[in-house]
C-alpha cells in the first residue's frame, strides 16, 4: 500500500516538475507547480510529517503560489519567443543532467541496505504540532525570531521596489 | 519493494534536477523562479526523509524555516520582476544585460 502511494505521487511530482518547465504558458507553470507542492505534501504526510505537509499547502500551495498568480496575470505577459533548441539550452539540459548523474553516484555509496525500509523505531510524539511546537520555540527560538526578522526585512525589500517611483 | 530512503533521496534528486534545468533553459523570468521553488521543494523533501530515517524531528524544523527562506525570496524576487517589467515592458531575461558584462 505504501509502495503503491509512494510511486503514484513521485509520479505525479515528477510529471508536474516537468510540466512546469515545459509549458509554454506561464500560468500552466504555476498551476502545475501547485500540483507538484501537494503531490510533496502528500509524501510529507507518508514520512510521518503531517504539521509539515500542513504548513506546506497553506503556505506554499496557498499565499505563495497565489503572490506568482497575482504577479503573472497583473503583467498581462505577452508569450516570450523561447527559440528553438540553442547551445545554451542544450548544456543546461547536460549540466542538469549531470547533476542527476553525480547525486545517484552519492546515494549509491552511502551504505543504507536498499530494500530494509524505515528501521528506525519513532517516539509516539514524532513530527507532532506539539512536539514541533515545543522545539521550534525552546530549542529553536533564536533562529525563529531571526526568521521573523528576514520576513520583515523581505517585505519592507518588496515594498520599497515595488513602489511607483523610484528616484 | 518496500520503500527506504534511497527512494526518497532519488526522487529529490529529480526533481532538484528538472528545477535546475528550468533555471538553465527557460528564458521567463517567473518560470526561472518558479523552478527555484521547485529545487527548494526537492530539497525540503530530502531533509524530511532524513528527519524520518533518523528519528529525529529537528529535519523538520529545518524545513520550516527553508520555507520562511522561499516566502522572502518570492516576495523580493516578484517585485524584482514587476520593476523589471515596468522599465522594459518584458521579463525576457536575454534583453536584462545591465550588469552581464
């Protein structure tokens, strides 16, 4: 059953990531993009993670992906001429491609038997909004107010360009 | 076939993959972010196996402030892009050369 729901959401995440670079139209992108975030949630949801796979499709899938949407038919973009097949793209491709290549080699060597599954027995707590709530604000709360302070400073950053003027 | 980590580490490898061969092909500066997102995401999907291989939930933490890390960088980088559309009238990132050469 696990197998089964592991391969149709890789499926449908890796099928969506292609989409989203595939497509011609922005807007697709995005849709598809949102389809590969809940396909990512519901792994998250099988790795015994269901606060993160929450946090995942009200932030990302939700406000995210709506400031992209927002942003894409507020320029009313007219289709860019991508050209046909370029050197450029041609090592892009390969450089990913080699990406692939390298990462494979790595999780080949590292020495975790292949076909055990999850050995390792977790705490009844484990992934928890309480459990994770417990640590993001006693173990973790120098970087949370840090990050409080980036989204501040993001924002202000946003504000400030965005504006009309700029001189 | 039961499922371990090296699947998951693999699909995360895959799908890093395609975000970076968004950012190196495509030319639409919003697909170029949207393929950021879709390599952070990768990435957020790695840590979470870890965290469950481990047994140790500070993988997830760690996920949640890499997502803190993407709403900044989505804000800052879409009102890059919509300055950038008001002073050029495109977001083809071949005709922003400024600071190319």
């Amino acid at each position: 059953m696990e197998t089964f729901f592991f391969i149709l959401f890789a499926v449908v995440a890796i099928f969506s990531g292609l989409m989203v670079i595939l497509k011609k139209n922005p807007i697709a992108s995005v849709m598809f993009l949102i389809l590969a975030l809940f396909a990512t949630a519901a792994l998250y949801v099988m790795l015994m993670a269901p606060f993160m796979a929450a946090i995942q499709i009200i932030v990302y899938a939700g406000a995210i992906m709506v400031l992209f949407l927002f942003v894409v038919m507020l320029l009313n973009l007219s289709k860019i001429q991508e050209g046909g097949v370029s050197a450029l793209k041609i090592i892009g491709a390969l450089v990913a491609g080699g990406i692939m290549v390298a990462i494979a080699v790595v999780v080949r060597s590292i020495a975790i038997p292949a076909d055990s599954g999850f050995l390792r027995e977790l705490p009844a707590e484990y992934g928890t909004v309480e459990s994770i709530g417990r640590s993001m604000f006693i173990t973790y709360l120098l970087p949370f107010e840090i990050a409080s302070f980036l989204l501040l400073a993001a924002i202000i950053g946003a504000v400030v360009l965005a504006k009309k003027k700029l001189e | 076939m039961i499922i371990s980590l090296n699947h998951y580490l693999v699909l995360g490898a895959f799908l890093f993959c395609i975000g970076v061969a968004g950012v190196l092909t495509r030319k639409n500066a919003i697909i170029i972010l949207a393929s950021v997102e879709l390599m952070l995401n990768a990435v957020n999907l790695t840590f979470i196996a870890f965290a469950r291989h481990w047994g140790d939930a500070t993988g997830q933490i760690f996920v949640f402030f890499s997502m803190v890390v993407a709403a900044a960088e989505v804000a800052v980088g879409l009102a890059i892009i919509v300055v950038l559309f008001r002073h050029k009238e495109s977001i083809n990132i071949d005709e922003v050369n400024l600071l190319k050469w």
